[in-house]
C-alpha cells in the first residue's frame, strides 16, 4: 500500500493537516535532544520528511539513518536533498520490530506517523530502546484520537469522511480509508505512555497537539 501511495504521500500530508506536519516534525526533532554531530535513526521514515528534520539538528558532522519496509518510500526520501548545513541521512530497508542496529547504538531514535503502521506497538518501541545509547531519547510523533469536545468531533470528520474523499481524488484510492481505521486502533496517549515505560524507557511524557488530534511522545533509553 505505502509503494502505491508513494508519489501522492507528501502531497496528502500537507492536505490533511493544513501544512501543519512540518510544524509537528520540527518539534518532534527538539524533543529529540540532538546536537551537532550526534547520530540518530529514524524508524519508519517514509519519504523523509522527519529524517531530514533531525538531519538539521545534528549539523554536517551527525548521522542520521532512515529505515523504511516500502522500497518506493525509500526511493523517494533518496531524492530528497537535506538543508544546507544538515547531515546527509542514509536510507535502509528494514524491519521496525527488528531493527537492524546494535544495541546502544545511536543518541536518539525517532518515529512520525509510523507507529499506527507497525503490527507490534510494544516490541517496535523496544527495538528503538534497545538501539539508543543510555540517556538519549526515544520520540514518537503520531495522529491520536481526541478524548473530548471539539477535537474529538473535528477529527471524527475530518479523518472518517473528509480524508478518504481527498485520498480517493488524488488517486490513493482505499489506503486513505485505512488511515481512519488506524487511527481508531491506536492506543490512548497514557497507553502508549505505558507501552513506552514497558518497553524500558523513564522520564516518559506526552503532549498534545492540534486539539488531540497528534500526540507526541517521549522517553529516556536507560
């Protein structure tokens, strides 16, 4: 599905949230602690939006790697060019519930839109714990359903009637109706709190964005 959608996903991203994601990727790079020259893996990387975010932060001297499953993904994100001043991200295939890193081996990890995507919340979050060195951070940007009020009705329409409709007509066809059905799997902000604290990782804390509608997690690999 992800190669299908491939040419129109950057596209849809900026549909779908008004221009926002790239707001809600910069902070998540923040959130992420970097610092020139640090290293830093970001899992499920898709078209690189987020990689090349944190590419940024870390300056010409870090090194930021993107992995991805969808091989058209990857193709897209390598045709990308970073900022002037950025690390240049390298791009692999692999697997979010193993990734393939030693362990301890990167100052953060990170993750946008991608959780929803993966079979196993838990063991992917594990994964990322298990790769970043002791004291760095693990962050997870993620589209959340609102608990109450306003967010909770905006997101019912936008996401279950307004976003299959766009999908459709810039021809992604079903996969946008599966981003609702994803949406409404994903857990709750203290779940994935919970997972992320079973998964090894202290200090976890979360934010919300956009009347709920985003959450961004983060924790420290211990």
């Amino acid at each position: 599905m992800f190669d299908r959608i491939a040419p129109i996903y950057d596209l849809m991203n900026g549909l779908m949230t008004a221009g926002l994601d790239r707001r809600w990727r910069q902070r998540a790079a923040r959130a992420a602690g970097l610092q020139p020259g640090m290293s830093v893996v970001d899992v499920a990387c898709g078209s690189g939006a987020l990689t090349r975010e944190v590419a940024a932060a870390v300056g010409p001297n870090g090194s930021v790697l993107g992995i991805d499953v969808s091989a058209a993904m990857l193709r897209r994100a390598r045709t990308r060019r970073p900022r002037a001043g950025s690390a240049v991200p390298r791009y692999a295939s692999g697997d979010a519930t193993d990734l393939p890193l030693a362990d301890a081996s990167t100052d953060a990890a990170t993750i946008a839109f991608g959780l929803r995507n993966v079979p196993d919340y838990q063991r992917c979050l594990a994964e990322m714990a298990r790769v970043t060195r002791p004291g760095g951070r693990v962050v997870v940007l993620e589209i959340a359903t609102p608990e109450l009020g306003i967010g909770r009705m905006a997101a019912a329409l936008w996401f279950r009637r307004i976003v299959p409709v766009l999908g459709r007509l810039a021809g992604g066809g079903s996969a946008y109706q599966y981003l609702p059905d994803s949406v409404r799997r994903y857990p709750r902000p203290d779940e994935v709190a919970s997972l992320m604290r079973a998964a090894g990782l202290a200090g976890v804390r979360w934010r919300p964005m956009a009347f709920g509608m985003v959450t961004m997690h983060a924790g420290r690999a211990v």
